[in-house]
C-alpha cells in the first residue's frame, strides 16, 4: 500500500538538506580542497583505488596525447567491449560504451555502430576538453565494461544501474539506486529522466522511487514494479562505500557503485560535491543524520565494518514505517 508523495516542503520540515548548508556547513567544512584534484580526475580514482585494494574497473589503458589517437585501432584490434571516458568529465558527458562488434564496426550500448574515425574524433574531443571540468585539457581512460548483474534486469534501460552512497565523516547515510531510462539516454543521471530508487540503509531494499521529482511506482520503459528491489549483499557494498572515505580522506562524498555479475561491487567514482537528489529518492532530508554523525567525535577511528554496522542499526527503516513507505 503506497502513501501520498511528499512535497518538497515537507522535506524541509523532515531535515531536508539545502544547498548553501550542505557547501557552509559539509562540503566546505569537511572537504580538503587540496584533496579534489583525487575525485574529479577519474584516473587519479582508480590509480589510488588500485593502490588501496578498493575494487574498480579494470583499466585498459590511457591516451594522452592527440598523436597517439592515428593508429588508436592497434589497441583496439582485439577488445570486443570496453568503457571510454574523459578523466575529468562531469554528469557522465562524454562517456562512450561499446558493448559488442562487429568486423570493424564497434557497437554502442544504444544500438548504434560506429566506426574507428568516430572514436578517435571522439577521443580528440575529450583531450581537447570538450567534456572535462572547466574545459582544461584532458586525458582519454579505456577501461573494462561492466557486466550487468541479472538481479537488474528489466530494471534498466540501455544502461548499467549504480548504487549512490553518501558517506559522512566514514559512515554512509543515505543511499539511492539509479537507474537508466530511455529519457535519460541510458544514462544513470536524475537530471535527464534516470528514476532514482531510495534504499533503506538497514537491508537495500526500496523504499521510494522518483523519475523528474515525481513519485512512481513502476519503471516507464519497461512497467516493471520498482518495490521489488531488494539489493544483496548490502552491507558489503556500504563498507565497499565506507573504506572510499578512508583512501580518499574527504569527510563529505559521495560513492558511486556498480555490481559486476563475475566481481561483485565495484567503485565507479567518487564525488566531493555530491547532490541533492538522494533525499527526493528516499523521501526524506539528509540533515538529522549528518548531525548524529557529527556528534559521534569518539567513533570517528573505528574500522569501516563497524561504522557501516553502526549506522545500519542507527539509520534503519523500523518495519512498520517501511512498509508504510513501501511502493
């Protein structure tokens, strides 16, 4: 049984997290600048992520320089899937999947067939900053394509579904599943029509779903009901998302998480300025939590396993409010 959705000015009166407090009072406070330069460049991620043993995305290999894109297709002669992506790209702009290929064709995860010089214009496009933060010059990161979980299937649409995990001062306290649409171009972005699924931080099951702010019950492309989404493994994926705020060292992030079908959960990347959105997802503010976590000075050295133990107990959807809350 669903409940009435709630209006965004009853998430203010729940906790809800604005802007100017989460950049005073969170992102400012907590976030080393001179540590950003570690989460928006993507290889900075997965380099460090390798080094800490945090589970990623193979990466294939790099371009750097617009003369190595001429003879691009020796690397690509024999790599029937991969992932190719701008180090310092934002909102998943410029980000080409290859799902598959055929003869000298490569086939995008829509369908489409594209061709070497389409990869290497686009290759050229990303080193010259047409997708990269502030337009600065860029590098090209080839790395290996998710295998997509059959827990998701038929949940998604042309696009692999990851987990957002805000973690605060090494706890996660909010967390969302999004998935593609063909409105958000098999993109995971709230923003282009992807529908955000909050996740009850005690188990990952559904709690709420939204696509464009708006309540919804059911996925628009494929109708199939989103209150069936329950999310294994979960709290190997919150220490997954917990043990990001031990390697990187910023106190407000957020974790983006995929689940490989052979090598379980998998860092996407990581984000110093996380939005929003989550607490539409989930029906609720972000704000009450991140309070308690900052009151917790004498637990801040705990290892991940038991933060991630302490804030499922703390921030659990009691059974009857979930069920109340169910789709």
């Amino acid at each position: 049984m669903g409940i009435a959705w709630i209006k965004p000015a009853r998430l203010r009166q729940q906790g809800m997290l604005g802007m100017n407090c989460r950049n005073v009072e969170f992102i400012n406070r907590y976030n080393d600048r001179r540590l950003y330069p570690l989460v928006d460049n993507k290889l900075k991620t997965k380099l460090l992520a390798q080094e800490y043993g945090v589970p990623t995305p193979r990466l294939q290999f790099v371009v750097r320089e617009q003369h190595e894109i001429s003879h691009i297709e020796r690397q690509l002669v024999d790599r029937e899937t991969f992932v190719l992506k701008p180090a310092k790209g934002s909102g998943g702009k410029g980000i080409l999947v290859v799902v598959g290929r055929r003869g000298d064709r490569f086939i995008k995860n829509s369908g489409v067939e594209i061709d070497v010089a389409d990869i290497r214009r686009h290759m050229s496009n990303i080193l010259a900053g047409l997708y990269s933060l502030g337009g600065t010059p860029d590098v090209v990161v080839i790395e290996d394509l998710i295998a997509f979980d059959e827990c998701f299937a038929g949940y998604s649409h042309e696009g692999v579904p990851d987990i957002r995990i805000i973690v605060f001062r090494g706890y996660p306290v909010m967390a969302m599943l999004r998935l593609a649409t063909h409105a958000s171009d098999g993109k995971a972005n709230l923003h282009q029509g992807a529908v955000g699924l909050g996740l009850a931080m005690d188990s990952g099951r559904c709690l709420n779903a939204v696509q464009f702010s708006r309540r919804i019950k059911s996925h628009p492309d494929t109708a199939r009901p989103l209150n069936d989404i329950h999310i294994a493994g979960w709290r190997d994926i919150l220490i997954l998302a917990a043990q990001c705020h031990d390697m990187i060292g910023l106190g407000y992030i957020g974790t983006d998480i995929v689940l490989d079908q052979h090598l379980g959960p998998q860092l996407l990347e990581l984000n110093a300025r996380p939005g929003l959105s989550i607490q539409i997802a989930n029906g609720r503010g972000l704000l009450p939590r991140l309070r308690h976590v900052e009151s917790l000075q004498e637990r801040r050295q705990m290892p991940a396993e038991q933060r991630v133990d302490y804030a499922m107990r703390k921030f659990a959807e009691p059974d009857a409010a979930a069920q109340g809350r169910a789709l």
